[in-house]
C-alpha cells in the first residue's frame, strides 16, 4: 500500500510522493529533509560563486603594465656611459668647490677593471680607485685608494708603489700617506712624468703593498684621459 500524506491546505489524504494534490490542485513542498538538501546545496554553490569571482583570473578587467618610456639619444648615450664607468672602461669627472678657497677642484676618477677581495674584516669584491686631481690649494696630484684595506705607508718614511705602463718595465714611484693617515689611500709622487707616461698608453698595472696580503696589482684602462690644463 502507498504512504500517504496529508495536503498541506485540504487536508486530505494524497499519496507521499504528489508534487500536487489531486483533490484542491495545491502544490506540494519537498519536506523539512527535501527542503534542507536545497539550502545546504544552494549555500555550497554561492560560496564557489563568490569564490570564483574574486579569483585574480576571473577579474573582468586586467591591469596592463605600464609601457617603459623610451630614452632619449642623450638618456641612452648617459647609461652606456656610466655602466663603463662602473666597470673601469671609462673616466667619471666631478667638480667640486674648495670651502676654503671657494674655488673650483678638478677630479677625474677611474675604476679598476680588475676586481679584489681581501680576507677579513675587509671582506667583499672592490675595485681600487685612481684619481687625478687639481685642487686650488693643493695643487695638482695623483693618489690610489680601495674603499676597504690596509696600505703598508709609513707616515714619516713614506713607502711606494709599483707602476707599469703599457708593455713597458715596472717603475717605482715614492708613495706617501694623506696628512689624515688613512690607511685606505696613498699620493703617488712626480705627479708631472707620472701623468706624462700615462697619457701614452691605454693601460697600466698599479702594484701596492697590502697588511696581511702582500702585493696587490691594479688594473687601469687608461684611455681617453680627459686631461687637466
């Protein structure tokens, strides 16, 4: 015999499984159990829903990437220029002012195209600067220094460094200490024949003495020398 059960508006008796009573026409519910599978499955669907639509690949829009403003001839010719200079290939001239004299000093500095790196606590690639300078009170010079290391220098004797220019022999200049005894830097003398003979090559190897490393070599491309009048 079929279950039965009771229209929810007549009352009268209709098979359990009627989606309409056949007595008043109403429409049947699908049951507390019927009814919370629908909820249970309506819920489950809005959170994908809501999960998919805040997913970055669902986004209706995209966010292109801004377009890389094209450099100038000048822009590029200036990044060629400093990524040489960053790697010794060409010179950097900085002109700074005297705050004693209030005159204008002159400085052209040339990395080493050879990297170093010394033992502890002056760990860490470097390369060795060489500046030639001319400064309204001191004159014209010419001093070699690393950012980090100890130069074997003498504050009263002095000491030197090693030079050879181009394919030529090794040369040894007098060497002396800044008037601060930095460590980090030595002047190299006879500023004069020093420049004279760089101006002839397009490379030379600066040899220095280093504590607890020895001598330490230098590699310059010293080509396209600015000069200083």
């Amino acid at each position: 015999m079929a279950k039965m059960k009771t229209c929810k508006d007549c009352k009268a008796e209709i098979p359990k499984a009627a989606k309409k009573c056949m007595h008043c026409g109403s429409k049947q519910g699908v049951g507390f159990f019927g009814g919370l599978v629908v909820i249970v499955f309506a819920f489950f669907v809005f959170i994908w829903v809501v999960g998919k639509t805040n997913s970055p690949s669902y986004s209706s829009t995209t966010t292109a990437a801004a377009p890389t403003p094209e450099l100038s001839p000048q822009e590029k010719a200036a990044q060629q220029l400093r990524a040489k200079q960053s790697i010794g290939l060409a010179w950097v001239t900085r002109e700074t002012t005297d705050k004693v004299s209030g005159k204008k000093a002159l400085n052209h500095l040339l990395l080493s195209t050879n990297t170093i790196n010394f033992g502890f606590p002056y760990q860490g690639e470097q390369r060795a600067t060489l500046t030639v300078r001319k400064h309204p009170r001191y004159g014209k010079d010419v001093f070699l220094s690393v950012d980090k290391g100890q130069m074997l220098c003498s504050s009263y004797d002095g000491c030197s460094v090693t030079v050879r220019f181009g394919k030529g022999k090794p040369v040894k200049y007098k060497a002396v200490a800044p008037d601060d005894n930095s460590s980090n830097m030595v002047f190299i003398s006879n500023y004069a024949a020093f420049v004279a003979n760089m101006k002839k090559v397009k490379n030379m190897v600066i040899a220095k003495t280093f504590y607890k490393e020895g001598d330490v070599a230098f590699e310059f491309n010293v080509s396209e020398f600015p000069g200083i009048k």
